[in-house]
C-alpha cells in the first residue's frame, strides 16, 4: 500500500488544510480536498530535476490546483517497498502510477463513486467478443515483450487497451512492460489491484476540472462507428451552442453549476456527471442513463448493473431518469423534457422489437449451420455491425438529440443490412442445409425456415414480403396524395 512518508510526518506534525479548514490531526478526520502547509523535501528534490528534465510537465503540475495546495511529485507518486509495482529513484521509493487507490486518499468520495461505475469496469472487455476481434481476426501474436513472452496483438494494444485499459505487468526490475504501458485506458488494471484510471478524464499534471468537463475529453474514446457520443453531440443543438459560445461556458469554475456558473450550452459532463442546483457532482456516469443501450437489445442500468455487481444494482432506472430530467430542466420546461424521453423510449422499442430480438433469435437458430470459429462467417460480421455498430448509433443519436445518426448512419443502415444482407444469408444457409444427410443440420435447417418465417410474418416485416394490410396499404397511399397536393404546384 502506498504511504507518503514526509507527508505523514507532516500531518503529524503540523497543521493541514482540509477543506478550507484549518484542523490538527487524528487522520481520521482527512477528508476531500487537502493542503499542505508547505511543499515537502522529498517534492522539492523532484522538481529541481524535473524541471529542467520535463519541463512541460512541470509547468503543467504549476498550473495546478496541486501545485496551490503544495501536493507535489512524491505525494503522488510515493510508495512503499513491499508496492508491486515500487522500484528505488535516488533516495526514494516510488511507483510510476498513479492508481485510483492513491487519488483516493485525498479524492475518497470521487474515488468512490467512480469505482463503482461502468467507467471503472471498462477494461474487463479484454474476454469480450469485441477483443477477440482485435487480438484474432485483426491481428497476431507477433508482439512480444517480457511480460507476454507468448505475444500480443498490437492491435489490441494500440488500439482497445488504450480506451478500455489494459492489465498492466510489473516487470522484475520494477520497470513496466511496454504492452500494457503506457496505458490511461478508463478500466485500467493497475497492479496495486484497483482498476481505473483518473488521467483519463483529468490528463497529468494539471489535473484540469475544465479540461474533463470539455467534450473533446470524451471523444478520445466515445466516437467512431459504434459509440459516436462525440460526433452526436457536435450535431445536436446542444453542441452547436456549445462551440458556438464556448467563451461563455466558464469551463475552469470551481463550482461549476448549470444555470449559475454556465446557461449557455451543456457539455457531456454537464449532462452525466456536474452539479445542478438540486444535486452534487458524481463520478458514476450512469446514475443520470435510463436505458444501457450498449447490448444487442436495450436493457434497464440496474440490469447491467447487477451483472457486473455494482452498487447500481440498487437505483433503478426511474430514479436515474429523474436525476437526468433535473439537469434538463435548467433549460427546459417539463413538456419539452417528458415528451423527449416519449421519442426517445418510442425509438428504443422499436429497435429492440422489430430488429434486435427477432434478429438476435435468427442468429441462435442459425448457428448450428455455422462453421463454430466466431467471425468466420460473413453473418457473423453481418449480425455484429447490425447491433454493434448500426443498432448503436440508432440509439445513441436518439438519446442525444442527432437525428442524422438516428436516422441515416442508424436505423437506415440498420433496415439496409437487415433485409439486404442478413435475411438473404439466413435464408441462404437454411436452404443449402434442408437436405444434408447430417440429420442434425437438416433439422436445424428446417427450425431455422421455421424461425425465417415467424419473423417475416409479424406485422413489422409483411412489407419485405409484398404482403403489407390492405388498410395499411390505402393509407399510405393517401399519405403520397396528400404530399404531392401539397407540394406539387
């Protein structure tokens, strides 16, 4: 466990700035926000070198709040012997990260609330089936370092770790393997056991509150074509008054509460996570989200919650969506806010009905007619990006307002694929199989026409078969009518 030695002694010793207030000890009263008196020895020892070795780094950390309360390098980065990760630096002990663990012995609520969210769990992607395409289908095991001398994808490396976070391997000599460092992925797994990773959000040295309430922050991992949060934003209204009236946004306010420091725009972390005049700020992402809409088929947060064990468990979603509607009230009124989450939950359902539970069903009836390795089969490719990537984007742009990822780069791509891509290869599959003389495949090929029919007989589909309703028909009939009459003139 890390200590901080000189630190310690000085708590010990003299008086400590808690909170603003000047107290003397036991520890047991340490809190939040701490000051030292004075920079310690063992700091000023760091930063005569540092600043001419990293001078960019130490004009960073000069920037800093840290730097104001006289929390220097060996506060930080401080360790104890029996640290796994410890190695000797001169006369001192230090370790080169620095984990959620050691934040929290200033940071504990913010520790806290952020451990136990998705955030903090982001690196257990590393068994899931989105790395199996990077370290498999994408890449090789051509990577090799000291601490996987069996190699590594450098796919995965450079590219999931990097967000997600990646195990990261203490060497002998106390050096840390270059596979997994350097590394801020959000999930992190740090060797002292804690998993997370503050820089992501608040980058070393400054450890800027602005800076991680800036969407650019977000983006380096909420973008691309499965999660584009990023790109989302910069379309709906509320990043255009964002960039547009970024000189009024007041980003680096310590309070920071919406609709007093700040009315012009919101940010993501205005929306997910900063203070409102009814609720403090949380670093648990998720207690604002009431729908997870990163499954094949949209689940409730405590859903998710509960699988992987976290206190969230307990919240459910409509308590979530009332902490949500409570930021969106600062700018706008209750029928504007209910009838957004009208669209919104409309749009969720209709993806999770008419796509991703009859499509997911279709996959599981064909996948005895499968070859068994995952991603050897254009359906499975096919099957992935429908929910991965399109179903995503459908639903993400619905949550934040972007109507052109719900719509074109979402449930366009997702119907496209669907009925040009998806449904051919089923049917396809099952015809080439309907007379094996594998008795298992033919039925498995008889229960999978079966399934084929039951979804393109359900009301959602008829059109595909040419055997829309009558009444539904002459309807939309007259809805071409009326269009034309209007327009045409």
């Amino acid at each position: 466990m890390r200590t901080f030695q000189h630190f310690l002694h000085l708590i010990l010793q003299k008086k400590v700035i808690v909170a603003g207030v000047i107290i003397f000890t036991p520890l047991t009263v340490m809190a939040q926000a701490i000051g030292l008196p004075e920079l310690s020895e063992a700091s000023e020892e760091c930063i005569e070198c540092h600043k001419s070795e990293g001078r960019a780094l130490y004009q960073q950390w000069g920037e800093s709040k840290h730097y104001r309360a006289n929390i220097g390098c060996f506060e930080c980065h401080g360790a104890d012997k029996t640290d796994v990760d410890a190695f000797q630096h001169y006369d001192f002990t230090i370790a080169t990260i620095v984990s959620p663990k050691d934040c929290g012995k200033c940071h504990s609520r913010e520790v806290h609330e952020f451990i136990n969210s998705h955030h903090a769990k982001a690196g257990r992607i590393l068994g899931s089936l989105d790395n199996i395409l990077a370290e498999v289908v994408e890449g090789n095991r051509n990577f090799v370092s000291p601490g996987f001398p069996d190699g590594n994808a450098a796919s995965a490396v450079s590219g999931c770790w990097q967000c997600h976070g990646s195990q990261v391997k203490v060497l002998a000599d106390g050096k840390l393997d270059p596979a997994t460092w350097p590394n801020t992925g959000i999930g992190r797994l740090n060797p002292d056991g804690s998993e997370g990773s503050c820089a992501a959000c608040h980058t070393r040295h400054a450890f800027s509150a602005g800076q991680a309430r800036h969407p650019d922050t977000c983006g380096k991992c909420h973008m691309g074509p499965d999660h584009p949060q990023k790109e989302i934003y910069e379309e709906s209204k509320h990043g255009i008054a964002f960039f547009a009236n970024i000189d009024k946004m007041n980003l680096h306010n310590n309070k920071w509460v919406v609709g007093e420091d700040y009315w012009a725009a919101p940010t993501c972390a205005t929306c997910h996570m900063s203070a409102t005049k009814d609720q403090a700020v949380t670093h648990d992402v998720g207690l604002r989200i009431s729908w997870n809409n990163r499954p094949v088929v949209s689940i409730r947060p405590e859903v998710a919650d509960a699988k992987m064990g976290l206190p969230g468990k307990d919240i459910p979603w409509q308590v979530r969506r009332d902490n949500m509607k409570n930021v969106c009230h600062n700018c706008h009124n209750k029928t504007w806010v209910d009838n957004f989450y009208v669209q919104y939950d409309e749009l969720i359902e209709l993806y999770n009905d008419k796509f991703a539970k009859p499509g997911a069903a279709l996959y599981a009836a064909a996948k005895p007619l499968l070859k068994p390795a995952k991603f050897s089969n254009k359906l499975d490719f096919v099957w992935f990006e429908i929910w991965h990537h399109e179903g995503r984007r459908a639903r993400h742009g619905a949550s934040m307002m972007g109507p052109d990822y719900t719509h074109w780069h979402g449930t366009y791509e997702i119907a496209k694929h669907f009925y040009t891509d998806y449904i051919p290869e089923l049917e396809e599959l099952a015809e080439d199989n309907l007379h094996s003389e594998d008795p298992a495949r033919k039925k498995a090929a008889v229960a999978l026409q079966k399934k084929l029919r039951q979804v393109l007989d359900s009301t959602d589909h008829l059109w595909y078969t040419n055997r829309m309703d009558d009444k539904e028909r002459a309807r939309r009939e007259k809805a071409a009518k009326e269009f034309r009459a209007r327009y045409e003139k």
